[in-house]
C-alpha cells in the first residue's frame, strides 16, 4: 500500500511537471493577465504623460507647489501649472507675462473649481484676456464622442468671451473647454481639469492629438524639448514608501503577518503558554485492551500478545520471569482478602488482570 501511494505522487508529480512546462512552452489560447497599478501611478495621475514625453526626448521637471520665486528660478520653456498649488500674485502673473513674451508657453488649468473670484489677481488676470466661466441651468448632459477629446467639466468658458483667442476648443456637446491666446513669440493655453492628459485617458488618439500639441506643436513652439509642471503632490516618498513603489501591498501584508507569528513562537519560550491545555479523559483501560487484542488477532498474533503482557504481570508481581501460574492466582486471592486500607494502586492492578482475562476469553 505504501509503495502504491508513493508511485501514485510521483507520477501525480512528473504529470504536472510536464503540464507546467507544455504551458509555458506552448501557448494554445491567449491568456490575458489584469495587474493593478502602482501606487506610483495613483499618486500621479500624469505618470503615463511623464514617460510619453520622457521617450520623445524631452526633459521635465515637476514642482509640488510654486510662487514668485519658483517661476523666476525656473529656465524651460513650457510652464504647466494647475491654478489651485500656486501662490498668484501680480509679480509672479508679470514674470509668467514676460516668459511668454520671449517665447514661453504657458499652460493653465483652473483646477476642480467652476468659477473664480473676479476681484482675485487670477480672476483680473483672466478678465483681461476676456475669460469668463460658464455652467449651464440644466446642467451638462453627456454625449460621448470617440473623436473628441475627453475634457473635464468643471471649466466652460463664455461663447462672446472669446474673440481674442486664435484657438478655441470644444467637446462633444459644443461647449467650449480650452483657449489658446498668441503673445509676442509665445502662447497662453487656459483650460479646466486636464483630463484627457491623465493616465487613463491620454492612450485614445484623440487625447494624444492634443497632447503632442500642447507640449510640441504649433507655429510659436520653441525648438526648446523641456517642461516644467507646478501640479499638486504626485511623488510618494515617505519613511516606508519605498517598499510600496511597485504596489507589493500582498506581500507586505503577509510578511506583517509572518514576523507576528515569529515573534511569538519566540516569545513564549519565555513568557509560556498564554492558555493551557487541558487534556480530555481517554478510554478505559478495558476497551484499550480490548482494541489492542483484535488487531493482534486480526494479524494472527493473538498468542504473542498473550505471551507479553502475562510476562509483564509477572515481571511485576515477582521481579522475574516464572512460567508457574499459580502464583498469580494466589496473589490475586490474597490481594482480594486484604483490607481497603491498602495502597490503590495494587488493587487496581489487581483488577486489570481480572479485566485482562476476560477480554482474552472473550477473543
């Protein structure tokens, strides 16, 4: 039986063993795998745009938050920033103002709000390029359109507002999402929440259309091939972030789970066993003798059995080995006769033997 059971796991083994390498050496079906983004990618909704633009040979340099002082240190030639991680005042409007002039683009994204406060230096800043935002009473009704870029709706801008502008965009329900304004050798590009420019999007042809001109279009596109991003906190360092980088979350988990383990397997040597373990009552010394009979029998070796534990009954009564019987009987009579004072332990060793005799007669 052993033998079987043993020649039955090896050739369960060889089997899969050939089953394993048939898969991987000869594909019949084609077997898509889903893995989930890095924690890299959903903490930088531009990741996929940053790599695009890396590939074709351009340099970038992304800033969490900008000021005065970030824009006046800063030399390319594409300025990207999102409205809402920037400090405007009217120095740092002049200085972006004056970048453009000498042929800069400057490209703005008004963030997650709808409007803007007119009296703010942004808000005076877009009035005086005759921006003005726009939502419609009923709200935006949705019409998808696989040849349109994909633009957020939280920016529409007036129809009238526009005439300075020498490019005009719309969606699919013709509202109009993102101006382009020519100053001196550069360029203004204003526009909502750049969705079509994020990670799930940007892989449409339409989206990357639009990309590639923004960022390396145009007739007033410097030869330049270097951007610069002010748009909100997308790295992910930290004092373990290292270790999530690739988004190894189940990994992580299970060695957590592992060290506790470890670290009480090492800990009870010292502190002991936090419950203890209570042995349950076993089965009488008659059914052990009992089962222990029939499977000698069951073997033909009820005789042997017999032999050793009436050699072991002598052994204890004489400390030595007597093939005379009499001698149990007459212990086993004088014990009888012996008051209940006596220790417990020869009495019911006593009484095994009886128990002993009558499951050996009844085999």
């Amino acid at each position: 039986m052993r033998n079987k059971i043993i020649g039955f796991v090896i050739s369960l083994a060889v089997l899969g063993l050939f089953a394993f390498i048939f898969n991987l050496y000869f594909e019949i079906a084609e077997h898509e795998v889903y893995t989930r983004p890095s924690i890299e990618a959903m903490s930088n909704s531009f990741l996929a745009l940053d790599r695009w633009l890396l590939s074709n040979d351009f340099t970038i340099r992304v800033e969490n938050k900008g000021d005065y002082h970030v824009i006046e240190d800063s030399f390319e030639d594409i300025i990207f920033i999102q409205s809402d991680n920037f400090s405007w005042d009217k120095e740092s409007i002049d200085l972006l103002l004056h970048r453009v002039e000498y042929g800069a683009t400057f490209i703005l994204s008004l963030g997650f709000s709808r409007h803007w406060p007119e009296q703010s230096v942004l808000g005076e800043f877009l009035g005086s390029l005759g921006l003005e935002s726009f939502y419609p009473e009923g709200g935006y009704s949705f019409t998808y359109d696989s040849n349109a870029p994909s633009f957020a709706r939280n920016i529409t801008f007036v129809e009238t507002e526009t005439e300075n502008a020498y490019l005009v965009l719309r969606d699919a329900e013709d509202y109009i999402r993102l101006v382009a304004f020519q100053k001196g050798q550069g360029k203004i590009i204003i526009m909502g929440r750049p969705r079509f420019l994020e990670n799930y999007s940007i892989s449409s042809p339409a989206n990357a259309r639009l990309g590639w001109y923004l960022f390396a279009g145009g007739d007033t596109q410097s030869d330049s091939r270097s951007v610069f991003f002010i748009r909100g906190d997308t790295d992910t360092e930290g004092l373990i972030s290292g270790f999530f980088q690739r988004g190894n979350f189940l990994i992580i988990i299970i060695a957590m789970f592992l060290l506790i383990a470890v670290g009480f397997w090492a800990a009870l040597p010292v502190f002991g066993i936090v419950k203890e373990n209570t042995e349950g009552k076993g089965k009488t010394l008659s059914e052990r003798f009992l089962a222990e009979g029939r499977f000698y029998k069951r073997y033909n070796s009820l005789d042997v059995y017999t032999t050793l534990y009436t050699r072991e009954i002598k052994r204890r009564l004489n400390k030595k080995e007597s093939p005379d019987d009499k001698e149990i009987k007459e212990f086993i009579n004088t014990e009888n006769g012996k008051s209940k004072s006596m220790p417990k332990d020869i009495k019911h060793f006593s009484k095994s033997i009886v128990i002993l005799k009558t499951i050996l007669e009844r085999l």
